[in-house]
C-alpha cells in the first residue's frame, strides 16, 4: 500500500515536472535564434570596432601631416617675405 503512494507521488511529481518544462522546450527554437542573432551583431559590431580605430590611426596620421604641412607652409611665407 505505501509503494503505491509512493509510486503515484513520485509519478504526480514527474507530471508536474514536465508540465512545468513543456514551455521552456517550446521557446529553445527562439532562443536558438537570438542567440544566432546576437552572435552576428557581435561579429558585426568588433569589425565595426576594428574598423574605428583604423580610421583613427589613419585621422592621427593625416593630422601629423597636416601639421607638417602648415609648419611648411610657414617656413616658406617666411622665405618669401624677406
């Protein structure tokens, strides 16, 4: 007699297991997806980024030059107006 009301506890608890895990099963395709998603942002978003900072190397360079440039630029209205 007490196997029994083990046993149908036991399968009332599986029951309510399943029940309570049925939900989370049927949404993994979903969460699949956006997880898939958010991976490709990711990737997206670290070229983005590597992207940046190669325009700002080139931003400090083209700067230096610029600033070569003017002191050049100088040196010669100085030439010229002797």
């Amino acid at each position: 007699m007490v196997t029994w009301i083990v046993l149908g506890v036991v399968l009332f608890a599986l029951v309510v297991l399943a029940l309570a895990v049925r939900p989370v099963l049927a949404r993994l395709p979903r969460l699949r997806r956006a997880a898939v998603a958010l991976q490709r942002r990711q990737a997206e978003a670290e070229a983005l980024r590597s992207a940046a900072e190669a325009l700002q190397e080139r931003a400090g360079a083209l700067q230096e030059q610029a600033a070569v440039t003017q002191e050049r630029l100088a040196l010669i209205k100085t030439r010229r107006g002797r």
